[in-house]
C-alpha cells in the first residue's frame, strides 16, 4: 500500500512525484511507455518564466523566442518582436528526463512499462493520463473538452530561429496552425475542430504561400495528438483520487500550451494529497488552491476562446487588425505567455476593446 500512486510520467505526473516525494509520501509513478517523453506530441513552445520556475535551469531550450507572426485568415501577416526572449522552445522529452532525475532523486518510484490496471494498492490516487481518457472513465472524472492536431517536423533552413509563426484561417477551424524553429528545421503543426488535421496541414503547406517554400523539405513521420481546450474540469477531485494535467483540463484554452501550468498546478495537488495523508484537510484542498492561484487566468482564457470560437474569418480580420494598431499585439510580447490573465484583464480595460466590443457580440449573437 503506498501514500500516492500516479498514473502517468508526462511533466505534470512527474512534477507532482517530485513534489509529493520531497513532503516525504511514500510515492510511485507508473509510466506505460518504456521511457519518458516519448512519443512525443507537443510543440514544446513555454514561457522562459515558466521553465525558470519548474527547473530553476535553461537546460533543455532547443531555441529562445523574441517574437512572433500572426497570419490572418485574409493572408495579412503581423509581426511582433521584442527585444529580449520571453518565451522558449524545448526539447521535450530532456525535459521530462530531467524532471524524472529530480523526482527520483527526491525519493520517488518511477516504474517505466507499466500501465494502470486498476487492481494497484494506494491511499490517494492521482491521475496524470494526459489524454488517454481511459483511468479518468474508470474512476469516474469528466473528459476534458479537446480537439485533434498533427505536426510534421520538416528539415530545412531558413526559417527564424528567435519566432514562431500563427496562422488563423480556413484551413484550420476552430483552432490555429503553427510553425517554431527547431534544430534543424521548423516543426509546423495544426489542430481543427473540423475534418482530419493531417490533411488540413499538407494542404495548408500545399496552398499557403509563406509555408509553401516548405514544400520540398524533408518530412518526419506525423506527430499525433490532442489539445485540450476547456479549461479545468469542473471536478478535479473524487474520493481519493485527483486528475491534474491535460486529464484535469490544466492546459490554457487560448492555445492549448499545457506544460507550464500543468507542471504547476501538479504541485499544488501533491500538497493536497499531503496535506490529506497528514489528517490537516481534505483532497478537495486542490480545487481550492489551484483557483486562488490561476484561477482568474483560466477564467479569462475560457472566455477569450468562447469569443474567438463564435468568430467567422471577418471577424478575426477585424480583431487582428485592432490589436495591431492598438499596440496589444506588440504588448503581448511583454505579458508572461503562459498566464495570460493579466495580458487579457489589460485589454479588457483598454480603449481599443471598445472598438471591439460591437464586433464581439456580433460573434457571439
Ligand atoms: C499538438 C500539440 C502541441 C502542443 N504544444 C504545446 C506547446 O507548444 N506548449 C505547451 O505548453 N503545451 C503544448 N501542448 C500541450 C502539452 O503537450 C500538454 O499539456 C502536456 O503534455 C500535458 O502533460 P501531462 O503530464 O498532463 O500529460 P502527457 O504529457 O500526455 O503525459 C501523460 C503520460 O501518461 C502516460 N499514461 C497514459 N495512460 C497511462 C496508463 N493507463 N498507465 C500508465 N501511464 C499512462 C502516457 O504514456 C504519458 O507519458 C501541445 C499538445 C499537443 C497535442
């Protein structure tokens, strides 16, 4: 009978161990695959902010990112670029080997190839599935709101190595499709309420000029996953088990990055259990702290992606073309990228979202 049992060695599963470990809980994960960070499904794109406070070191930052393009879905491009990097893109799976280095070195069991099959013996229960769904349907939490995505890694040289670039139109609906610099190349990815997203990618390199000098580049097999879009589940706890990470819908609904605020609400659920395994509260302490903490970000995030989901293609014209001449475009370089409650509490206080207001409810009636 252990303290905590986790499901799932994805950087949320892992940083909650560390976590839990370090309070002293008798902690094991289990890792179905046979190593961490692999395979892989994410474009890796983090605050420099938010890696500084999960490792507290730069270590597995493939490039640093000074800014970004947006293409609106009438072609016109936007580009933004700060003077220092405030953003990074990782490698994620030495990312998540480091971060399984510092759960076992606080005391963690880390048993890689072995899934959850129900019958394991614990005190508390913390699922950590990502998207799996299959532990959250056993032990009854919610499936958190998410939609399909593929990405493509593509060897060729070229592309800005300090931005990432957006597209918002047609081809990807509902959703974006993205491009950030890696090592040798650019990894293009994109996610769509709508049709099958592989497809959508190679017609959008096919057709969309600023990508279509991609067309010849050497292809990695496709990259497969799901990007959760909701926001956190309505209940996060159920007995003695707590769902955190993508499973707890701890990924930001604006774009779907997921790293930094799941490996920081992980944290705040390991202290739950502890404060639980020690008789000083309940489990639901979870809901409790991860709302005062990003509770208003999440909020303003589900919010802003309602909004931006009941836009049609003029719409979004509008919205960029506001922002970019209101200066929120330029300022969001200056915002942490992935608590953006205070970029968007800003805005919704500014002049320039008046000139957006009749546009906004125009989309939502
Ligand atoms: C296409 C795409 C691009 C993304 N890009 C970004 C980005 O640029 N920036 C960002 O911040 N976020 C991004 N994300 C989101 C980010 O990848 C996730 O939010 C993050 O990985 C969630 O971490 P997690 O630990 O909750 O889940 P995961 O990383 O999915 O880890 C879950 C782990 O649980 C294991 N597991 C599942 N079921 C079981 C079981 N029954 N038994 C044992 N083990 C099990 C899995 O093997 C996996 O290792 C992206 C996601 C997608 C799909």
């Amino acid at each position: 009978m252990r303290d905590l049992l986790i499901v799932g060695g994805g950087p949320a599963g892992l940083s909650a161990a560390s976590e839990a470990a370090r309070l002293g809980l008798e902690t094991e994960i289990l890792e179905e695959h046979a190593e961490v960070g692999i395979p892989e499904h994410c474009a890796g794109l983090v605050s420099l902010s938010g890696l500084r406070e999960i490792l507290g070191t730069e270590a597995p930052i493939i490039r640093k990112i000074k800014g970004f393009r947006v293409y609106s879905p009438s072609g016109k491009a936007y580009m933004v670029k700060g003077g220092e990097a405030k953003a990074a893109v990782i490698d994620r799976p030495a990312f998540e080997r480091e971060l399984l280095r510092r759960a076992e070195a606080s005391g963690a069991k880390v048993t890689l190839g072995s899934q959850f099959r129900g019958g394991e013996r614990y005190k508390v229960l913390i699922n950590a599935e990502g998207t799996a769904g299959r532990v959250s349907k056993r032990l009854g939490f919610g499936i958190p709101e998410a939609i399909p995505a593929a990405q493509l890694d593509l060897e060729t040289p070229g592309f800005e190595e300090d931005m990432v670039e957006i597209y918002l139109g047609r081809h990807a609906p509902g959703f974006f499709a993205w491009a950030v610099p890696r090592r040798d190349g650019v990894r293009v990815g994109l996610a769509s309420s709508e049709g099958i997203p592989l497809r959508s990618l190679e017609r959008l390199l096919e057709k969309f000029e600023p990508w279509r000098r991609f067309s010849g580049a050497r292809r990695s097999a496709p990259i497969f996953g799901k990007v959760v879009t909701g926001g956190p589940l309505r209940v996060v706890h159920r007995g003695n088990a707590i769902a955190i990470g993508d499973a707890g819908g701890f990924v930001k609904p604006t774009t779907g990055g997921g790293v930094v605020l799941g490996c920081l609400t992980a944290r705040l659920a390991a202290r739950a259990a502890y404060q639980f395994l020690s008789g000083k509260g309940g489990l639901d302490s979870f809901g409790k702290a991860w709302k005062r903490a990003y509770g208003k970000d999440f909020m303003l995030m589900r919010l802003a992606r309602a909004v931006y989901n009941r836009m049609g293609a003029r719409e979004v014209d509008t919205m960029l073309e506001t922002l970019y001449s209101g200066g929120a475009l330029r300022g969001a370089t200056q915002y942490d990228m992935d608590l953006q409650g205070k970029a968007l509490w800003r805005l919704a206080r500014s002049r320039m979202f008046f000139r957006l207001v009749p546009m906004v409810l125009e989309a939502i009636f």
